[in-house]
C-alpha cells in the first residue's frame, strides 16, 4: 500500500473541460475543479456560494440592460423592452418613455454614453439620445447633425453605380432629378441629396428614376453628374449599427447598407459630419477594404480606436487623429457575433469580446514586444461553458466577467491578469437569465421566470434568487408582498434560520409554521463542488484508491453537506467548549473540518469527495487537503 498527501490551495483554473482529464501535469489540472456550480471564485483562490438575486421589478418582456451613470452619486439602470424604455434609480421606476424598438429587435441596439446623454443606434431605426435635463427628467429624442444656413452636415454616400448620373431640371425652387437607372425607392421622400456639393431636398417618390425636390442651395447648372450623392443614413439605407466616442470626436461604425464604413466628427463639434477641406479638425470617413467581409458589429475607445468586424480585428491610430495621419491597420482575425450586440468591455486594459462563433470569450491586448494586438482566449482550458453567448459585463468591485448563454444559464470568470487567473464557474437559476448589466457595483438580470420577466439584482446579504425580505417588530406567521412568485414553491430563512418546508406562494402570501420577526422568501438554489481525480505518477493509473481523510479550510461558513464515500451527508460545524444556544441558526465558523472517508474506488476519472448543497447558508472553501492510500 502507498499513501499520498495531495494540497490543493485554490481553485484559480476554475471548472475545466472534460478534455484535460489526461493532462495532470498542466497547472490548469492541478488548480481546476471537474465541476463548480453557482460559486464565485476569489480572485485569491478560495469559492463562495454565490450572492443571492433580490427582486427588483417585474418588466412587459424580454430586453436589454444598459448603464447610465450620470455621476458617482447618481447611477440608473436603464431597461430597453419591446417599445419602452423603463429608467430606475436606486432600484425604484422612476420614468417610462416609448421607444421604437420592437422586442424582437431590442438585441441590436448599441450605446454609448457622453456626461448626460446616452446615444443609441440600430441599423434600421433613426438613432436617438437619451437625456437627462437639470430637473433630472429623461427625453427620448431623434440625433439632430449640426445645421446652418438649412445646410445639415450629415454624413453623405453614392450607393448608386460611379457611373450612373443625375440630371436636375433646375437650378432653383421646386425641380425633379431623373437619373441614368434606376437608383430612387419611396423611403427617399424627405431625404437630401448633395450634387455638385449643393443640398437639394427630395419632397416626393415618382418613380425608380424620377424624384420631387426642393433646392436648398442654388445649383450650379442643369448638366447631368455623375458627382451626387444622397445621405448615407435614411429609412431607404439604414441607420447606424454602432457608435462611440474617441479623441473629442463622435464615431459611427457601419450602417445598414454600408457595414463596413467608418465615419468620425469634427473635433470638438460632435454631430458635424462635414469633410470640408480635409483639414485637422474636419470630419473623416472611410471604408475598411481587404479580402474578406468587413461588417462592423463594434468599436471601442481604448490605447486606439479599436473596431471589431465580423471577420477581423482592426486598430486606427493617428495621434491626433485627422484627416491626414489617420492609419488602419489589420490585427487579428477572429470576428465578432453578427446575430446581436454583445458590447466589448474592458478590463486592465484589455478590451473582452465575444468571438463570432459564440463560442469564445477574447482579450484584444496590445503587447509592446510585438508592436501589435492579440486575441488570446480566456475559456481555453474551459471550453464547455461559454456556449452560445448573447450578452456580457464586468463587474471590477468582484473581478468577474459575466457570460450570459442563449440557453438561460449563466457564466462568470474569474479574471486577474497580474495572477493569471482565468476562472470560470457555471450558474443556473430557476429561470432563465436573458441580460446582465453592471451599473456602479451593482450586477443587474432580466431573468424570465415561467411567462414574467424581471430584473434581480446580486445581493450579497441574501441567499435566495427572486428573493425578499421582511421585518415586523412583532412576531408573525403571516408575510405578503411575493406576488411575483404566485404559484410558486419558495424557500424561507426565518430569523436566520433555513426552514426545513417550503411554502406555496398564493395571491401573493404565505403562512409559516411558526412566526417570525424576519424573514427571507425566495428560491432555492444549489452549489456544487467536484475535483478533478488526483493526477497521479506513471503506473498507478488504474489502480484502486481509497480517501483516507480529507481537511476542509472553511471560512465564514454556516453549513457543509459532502460525500467522501459513503453518500452525502451533512456535517455538523458545531464548535465543541462553545455554549450553543437551542433553536439559535447554525454557527458562523473559520477553521479547518477533518472527515474520515469510507470505501475504496475504483474509477479514475471520479474525484475523492464532492460537495453538493442546497440549504441557503453562507459557504466558503479556501482549499483542500486529502490524504490517499494506493492500493499497490
């Protein structure tokens, strides 16, 4: 017989893929776990049963999440549903305003934000701002380009063949235009042309080669041009698909019908389009051309303009950026999802993307020996768990990265670059999360439950998802205020202690057993905790094993419920030379726990003990120490 001691000192891989099963000497094997459900993991190594979700609101349906935080003092949470805007603050309602955007196409919207005015963009909808006024009021309303003279300085494009011209039939008051083809649809009434750099305005749709139009600046001549152009953002061609800011400049990143198009303001004048005469401060535009498609799907502000294309990953450099030094270059080619938006976020400098597959989570870093971007992927040796990505935030307070998948199940990963910690765990809830957002430090979902949708936000008081508190001054066996939880089942923390029956929730009440004068109501959720089996040396794999005792270093932990061989069970934390008091919750201990294990196994792919548990205590693991009997 051969005994072995084996350490494990934190859980900084996270949970792995299967895969790694046969590579024990990776340090992803020997800091990873088989499996980690519903914990967060520290930064430092150690796993938390994750915060409990408090109900917020119930929302009309499936949508977005988007922060807007005014200043440090005043942040909202502003929800994007099927035609509404819903803004809150401090978790309460405070405004609703009617939006455009029907349910189904709420995933396009991109934002961005600038003091007091979130902008948002989607490529078939005017692009509108949010503002907030100085009696702290919200308007929805259309971006308006800067005008002089009736002279818009909006973006303008030929869609139309280089050859093809237009002929106007006057040079003043109301005139028609009649091109070579077929170029007009009836979306183009109320749209501007510019031929010959003047401004005409098109009144009314006549046919596919004849236009209405009134002229805003006096034409040059009646000769037919092939030097016109109509704006390059209307109901006939779209709008725009993402926007920032960079360099005091407004940045739109593609449109409808011209996805692979770039258009920055003038500097310091934020909806002036002009191109003028190409000098430092004037407007830019142009195309990303190579061999492959180019659809814009986000640009972000960073070390450089960083835009991220379906198929590639590009930086524009120039500093200061104009007309003149403005350079792009080609870095990686991963792409990025086309089917929504899923907005890149930062995190020490590194801008995190979801590629277009779906699949991987990146870290676009500019490295300064290589002189250049890289894409590396965060859920290498975790593959399994981002799948099907369709939102993300960063949450800095806890160093986690949020991974919302299409399947109603959740993701975090644990990321410190200084460490190399990439850690990834995997939540599920009883629902189906659809959105995340972090506003201030705070973490934001819209969880649909049943046919309902709401927003619940991490609490790290609580222990509950969907959940709520109560406190009364005198005992009671009564407590109302879950009518979002009609019909179900919840589980109840009445005076600090977990209740062993759960509670039918009925017009919005329940009745305990026995009364209280606290309580926490809300759905039961489990952690669970697998290893990875022991990588042992060459020619003992194969052979049986039996744990002989495993040490559990717990902090800050009320309840553990293991199996060591011999099924789960739960263990008493009880501090022995403590006066317990009867009836009292569970103790709050930090120490280590010894458990003896039972039965030899055989099976090499299992690990030694696994932790399973449901029973809404507070849970901490630091690390592990198992000692192991080889039968030789």
């Amino acid at each position: 017989m051969t005994r072995a001691r084996f350490v494990k000192s934190n859980f900084t891989a996270g949970e792995v893929s299967p895969d790694l099963l046969g590579r024990g000497d990776l340090r992803a094997y020997e800091n990873g776990a088989s499996k980690l459900q519903n914990l967060f993991i520290f930064p430092t190594g150690g796993v938390t049963r994750r915060a409990g979700m408090r109900y917020i609101d119930m929302i009309a349906s499936n949508g977005r999440l988007i922060p807007f935080e005014f200043n440090t003092e005043q942040t909202y949470l502003v929800v994007l549903t099927g035609n509404q805007i819903d803004i809150y603050l401090n978790d309460t309602k405070i405004e609703t305003l009617p939006s455009p955007w029907p349910e189904n196409e709420v995933g396009q919207v991109a934002w961005t934000q600038s003091a007091d005015t979130l902008l948002l963009v989607h490529p078939n909808y005017h692009p509108k701002k949010l503002l907030r006024n100085k009696m702290g009021n919200f308007i929805l309303e259309d971006w308006v380009y800067f005008t002089e003279d009736n002279l818009i300085a909006q973006p303008y494009y030929k869609f139309a063949d280089s050859a093809v011209t237009l002929t106007p039939s006057g040079t003043m008051g109301t005139i028609t235009l009649m091109a070579s083809t077929d170029v007009f649809l009836p979306h183009h009434a109320g749209t501007r042309i510019q031929i010959n750099g003047k401004q005409v305005e098109i009144t009314s749709y006549d046919s596919p080669t004849v236009v209405t139009a009134t002229v805003i600046e006096e034409l040059n001549n009646v000769d037919a041009t092939i030097d016109w152009f109509e704006q390059a953002f209307s109901p006939a061609r779209g709008y725009p698909v993402t926007v920032a800011f960079h360099q005091d400049r407004l940045v739109i990143g593609g449109s409808r019908d011209l996805p692979n198009r770039l258009w920055f303001s003038r500097s310091g004048d934020l909806f002036n389009f002009s191109l003028g005469e190409g000098l430092d401060d004037e407007a830019i535009e142009f195309s990303i051309l190579s061999d492959q498609v180019n659809a814009i799907r986000g640009i972000f502000s960073g070390r450089h303009l960083q835009v991220f294309t379906s198929g590639a990953e590009w930086q524009v450099t120039g500093i200061p950026l104009t007309p003149e030094t403005v350079q792009l270059n080609r870095q990686t080619r991963i792409g990025s999802v086309i089917t929504r938006h899923i907005p890149p976020v930062t995190v020490d400098g590194a801008t995190v993307f979801v590629a277009r597959n779906g699949q991987e989570i990146r870290e676009f870093l500019y490295t300064d020996i290589e002189q250049a971007y890289t894409a590396t992927d965060l859920a290498l040796v975790s593959r399994h768990i981002p799948q099907d990505i369709i939102d993300q935030d960063y949450d800095p307070l806890r160093r986690l990265i949020f991974v919302v998948r299409a399947d109603g199940k959740f993701a975090t990963m644990t990321f410190y670059r200084a460490e190399q910690v990439r850690a990834w765990t995997l939540h599920e809830t009883s629902g189906l999360v659809r959105a995340v957002s972090v506003v201030g430090n705070d973490v934001y979902m819209i969880v649909q439950r049943g046919n309902d949708y709401f927003i619940e936000k991490f609490d790290e008081t609580l222990n509950l998802d969907s959940a709520l508190t109560g406190e009364v001054t005198t005992e009671s066996i009564n407590w109302s205020g879950l009518d979002h939880l009609n019909g179900q089942t919840v589980t109840v923390i009445a005076d600090d202690i977990a209740q062993d029956q759960t509670y039918l929730v009925t017009d919005g009440a329940i009745t305990l057993n026995n009364p209280a004068f606290k309580i926490e109501a809300g759905l039961a959720y489990q952690h669970i905790i697998e290893p990875l089996p022991p990588a042992f040396n060459e020619g003992t794999a194969g052979r049986k094993m039996r744990l002989i005792e495993a040490i559990f270093r717990l902090q800050k932990t009320q309840a553990l419920r293991l199996d060591v061989g011999r099924g789960f069970q739960d263990v008493p934390l009880k501090q022995f030379n403590k006066n317990q008091i009867l009836g009292a919750p569970p103790p709050m201990i930090s120490d280590d726990i010894k458990i003896r294990g039972l039965g030899w196994q055989q099976n090499g792919t299992d690990g030694l003990w696994k932790i399973k548990q449901s029973v809404p205590y507070p849970f901490t693991l630091l690390s592990t120490s198992a000692e192991i009997k080889i039968n030789d």
